[in-house]
C-alpha cells in the first residue's frame, strides 16, 4: 500500500513504499534537522535568550520549536487556493492531500495561516512575533520560570510598541496576535507528538 | 543521525544547535 508523508517540510507527500521507514526518516530529516536547526539560531538571536540557563534554553526550544515551525511555515498554506506547497516548490490540493489519509491538523494550518496572512506583518513584526511565541511555549520543563517570564514580558511589550508604530489605524492588530498564542499551544497539544515523533506509517 | 522514533531526536539536534558543537553527518 502507498505510504504518505503528508508534512510540506518534504520534497513530496509520496513516499516510495519499498524504502525502508528508516531511509524515509532519513530523507525527511535532511529538511527537518536543518529547519529546527533554523529555530535554534534564531533563538540564539533573540536579546536575551541567552542569558537563561542552558537548562531552560533547551526546554523552551523543545516545547516551542513546533509553534515557530508552525508561524515559519504558514506561508506555505494558500487558504484561497486551498493548496500547500511542499519543499519540491510544487503545490498539492487540499482534496489530494485528504485523500492520502490529512486530517484535522491540516483544517487547522489553513484556519491559523489564513489568519495570520491577514494581519499583514511585515518581516521584523513577525520576527518578533515569532520571538514572542518561542519564549511563551510551555514552562513545565523550565527551572527558573521567573526569568522567561521576564523575557516574555519585555518581548510582548516591544511587539505591542512595533506594532502600535506600524499599525496606528489597526489597534485590534496587537490583541489578535497575542490571541494567536493559545491557538498556537492547542495546535502544540494535539499535533506535535506525532510529527516531532516522526512516526512513518507503514 | 538519532533515532527517529522518539523525541530524542528533536532534543538532540537542538543540544547540539545551541551548544555550536553540531556535527551533521547528513550534509
């Protein structure tokens, strides 16, 4: 039977079912590696991030990679065309994408990309939205939560001044993208296990 | 390159991201 690798982080959501499930890891993890990879850096990036332990550095990339993966790659989700491009550059329906077995994670990708295209931010607006994100991921692994919380609070208010300087006329801009935080976290709950598991079904 | 089937994997790659010691054998 046909097996699917329904995540546009790779070339094409067929996989070739006389590989190996450990070959088709293998493959998808030359875009997977270097994509959390990405994520790291750019934590690296973010002012302050390095003053936390290493500890909690490492617990907040784990708990939030998903949610910045999610933000990175939501441009890949044309809610008007109804199609997600995947890494090949070639654009796959939503109808073909069902039919090889895509399910609520991918109605929920379109909802959050459709929202999130909408508010229009530009390049540094979502950088530090995507900044905010990271350091908001789940504490329970974090030790000294006093910090990160101080490094959530100065980054939430350095989004809310950007965002009140680029977007005088759109007060509600600021509010629907903190609102996007628990959407960002249900998403976390329900889907990453499965895909930062990289469980291949046979 | 870790095992896949666990989220190891995903705490592996970014220890060694953040630590700048990464070795990646998959280049």
């Amino acid at each position: 039977s046909r097996m699917h690798l329904v995540c546009p982080m790779s070339m094409s959501p067929y996989v070739d079912p006389r590989k190996s499930g450990h070959n088709i890891w293998l493959e998808f993890s030359m875009s997977f590696t270097p994509a959390v990879r990405e994520v790291v850096e750019f934590a690296k990036r973010i002012p302050g991030f390095r003053d936390l332990s290493q500890h909690d550095q490492v617990s907040l990339l784990k708990a939030g990679t998903f949610e910045v993966l999610v933000v990175r790659f939501a441009s890949l989700f044309d809610a008007k065309e109804r199609t997600v491009t995947f890494l090949s550059g070639r654009k796959y329906s939503v109808e073909e994408l069902r039919s090889m077995g895509a399910g609520d994670l991918l109605n929920s990708m379109f909802d959050f990309s459709h929202k999130l295209n909408a508010l229009n931010l530009n390049e540094e607006e979502m950088s530090l939205f995507t900044a905010v994100v990271l350091v908001s991921a789940d504490r329970s692994g974090i030790e000294n939560v006093n910090s990160v919380e101080a490094l959530q609070e100065t980054l939430i208010r350095a989004l809310r001044s950007l965002i009140l300087k680029n977007h005088p006329n759109e007060a509600a801009t600021f509010t629907k993208l903190l609102l996007k935080l628990p959407d960002l976290r249900s998403l976390n709950n329900m889907h990453s296990e499965q895909l930062l598991a990289f469980k291949v079904h046979p | 390159v870790s095992d896949p089937a666990s989220n190891l994997g995903l705490e592996d790659i970014i220890r060694k991201a953040l630590m700048g010691n990464f070795e990646d054998k998959t280049e």
